[in-house]
C-alpha cells in the first residue's frame, strides 16, 4: 500500500521528501479553489506566480492577471482570488496569471515532485480518482497562513487521506489526526471551519459567498495539474 502524509505549511516543506511523490497543493480559502473554478470555466491556462511583479508584468503577455494579498484585491490587477468570478464563463479560453498571499508560493516550493496537482473541495473526488490510477505515494501540501497552520487546508489534508484509505495508508500523526478530526467534522464544513481564522477574515470582507463555493464539494470532474509552472485542467 502506498502512503499519504501531510506537510502543514510551506515553511516545513524542507522537512519531506518530494521526488517521486505527488503532491497535492491545497489553499482552501481561496486560490485552489479559484484555480480549479477558473479551469473548470474555460481558462486554458493559469501562470502561478510567487510575487506581485512577476504577476503583473505578465499582463505584456496577453495573460489576464489576478493578484491578492491578505484577502484583498492588489491594486493594479484586473481580478483578485474569488472563485465566483469566473463561473459565468466571461474568460473562457484565456490565459490567467495568478498571485496570491499564501497559495502560490506553495506550489513554487512544491518543486521536485513527480506531478504537482492542486487540491480543492469543489473537485476532490476527482483528483482522488487520479491519485488512485497511478502507483505513487502523495504529500498534501498545506498553504496555510503566512507559514502558520490553518485549519481549512488542514481539514482538506484530512479529507483526502480518508478518501485514499483504499489505497494508500497514513504515513505521519498528522495525517493520522487531520483523518480523524474530518471523520468528527466533514459532515458539516461549512459549520466547523466557520471559526477558522482565514474564514473570518474573510467574512469580515463580506465574501461569505465564496467560503460557501470553497467548502462545496464535488462540482468538478476536474484535476489541476501543474507542469513547468503552468497550470491546466484534465477532465475526468
């Protein structure tokens, strides 16, 4: 049996072993999940960037460009990191660059895996699907906040490792225990992560509605695959 381990934040990447891995980059609250709503809604690509400058200089380029910092829209970027932007498919076929607080700079560390995937609620079961058609073990890589452990990411980290127990087994106490606490909790996400301190930032941003999109699962028979930087979508 192949195993599945939790890394609770870019600051302790160093910690784990990448190569031949894959990993599954999660930010819950929001660029995962923005990410795979924008694919899922016609963008044909997203360029994830570590920084502001990258990002926007990108726009020369012919990429729209998303930027967010702390929850809020970066001055000078034409979007942010809401999900909700793309559903009624206005950017179909366009090519996004994208940066934000804590999300991409987890998949820039995410660099020697085998595959880098990216992990959301809206298309778990989907990228639970691929994991189990290939034959590698998985570390899920947390965003979390400003290299501190959240508990949203965290949760999803407990949902995968329960979805993959066909398959691959917990291989550290925190995937033991994020398993566990998604057993007690995953019935009612919206309810349990609503103390989450990201979700009230948030809420005090008025976006309730996109905490809501986060935490629903299964819109998408989608998988986010990164390769070379780039991310794009492959239907399920």
């Amino acid at each position: 049996m192949k195993q599945v381990e939790i890394c609770f934040s870019p600051e302790l990447i160093h910690l784990h072993e990448l190569q031949g891995k894959i990993v599954v980059v999660v930010d819950i609250f929001r660029a995962t999940s923005t990410m795979i709503a924008a694919l899922a809604h016609g963008i044909s690509e997203i360029k994830t960037c570590a920084d502001l400058e990258e990002c926007r200089a990108m726009a020369s380029q012919g990429y729209l460009i998303a930027g967010e910092r702390n929850g809020i829209k970066a001055d000078g970027f034409q979007l942010g990191n809401s999900p909700l932007a793309y559903l009624d498919g206005e950017y179909h076929s366009q090519k996004l660059a994208m940066t934000t607080t804590n999300g991409t700079l987890a998949i820039s560390k995410s660099t020697g895996a085998e595959e880098i995937l990216i992990g959301a609620f809206p298309n778990l079961q989907a990228t639970v699907n691929y994991i189990q058609s290939k034959d590698k073990d998985v570390l899920i890589h947390c965003s979390g906040w400003k290299g501190k452990f959240n508990l949203e990411d965290s949760l999803y980290g407990g949902a995968l490792v329960k979805a993959l127990e066909a398959t691959h087994e917990a291989e550290d106490d925190g995937a033991i225990a994020m398993k566990s606490l998604y057993e007690k909790e995953g019935h009612d996400l919206k309810r349990f992560l609503s103390q989450a301190s990201h979700a009230k930032r948030l809420q005090n941003h008025n976006i309730d509605s996109d905490i809501n999109f986060c935490l629903t699962l299964d819109l998408f028979s989608l998988v986010g695959k990164v390769e070379d930087g780039i991310l794009t979508g492959i239907r399920q």
